[in-house]
C-alpha cells in the first residue's frame, strides 16, 4: 500500500487510531476529544507534504489535516452512539 493513500480524508482511520491510542495512554476528558483529533489530523497530513509524500500544497495539507481530523471527530462519536457508551 501506497502511504499516498492515508493522505487527507483516507486518513481519518489512521487519526482515529492514534487519538484512541493516546486515550488509553493519558486520561483526556472526552471533551479534548476533538480538538486532538484535528491536531493530529493537520500534523499527520503536514508531515506527509514535508516528507514529499504528496504534491499538494500546504494550505491544502492544513485543510485536508482539519478535515480529516473532523472526520475522525465524527466517527468517534459516531461510535459512541452506536455503542451507547
């Protein structure tokens, strides 16, 4: 697998994994929750526009990061719901 495609919203997963993994190594109050997830979402897509993963511009890296980690937002709580936890 190319790692291209865990670039912008493909990577929601990836940012989901990761917010979850550092849930269960720091005690966050769920309503941090969000916000990790778009840290994590912009970092993730920046650093891959500074490894020369992809083509796209920084602005757009930034956007795609927010997006993504939005995304991921929505599928943890999503879940949540679904779960009824």
């Amino acid at each position: 697998m190319e790692i291209e495609a865990l670039t912008g919203l493909a990577g929601a997963g990836f940012v989901l994994a990761l917010v979850a993994a550092f849930r269960q190594a720091f005690v966050l109050p769920d309503r941090f929750t969000p916000l990790l997830s778009i840290g994590i979402g912009i970092a993730w897509n920046l650093g891959l526009r500074a490894a020369d993963v992809t083509t796209q511009g920084w602005g757009a890296a930034a956007v795609l990061g927010v997006m993504s980690g939005l995304a991921a937002s929505g599928l943890w709580s999503g879940g949540k719901s679904v779960l009824g936890k």
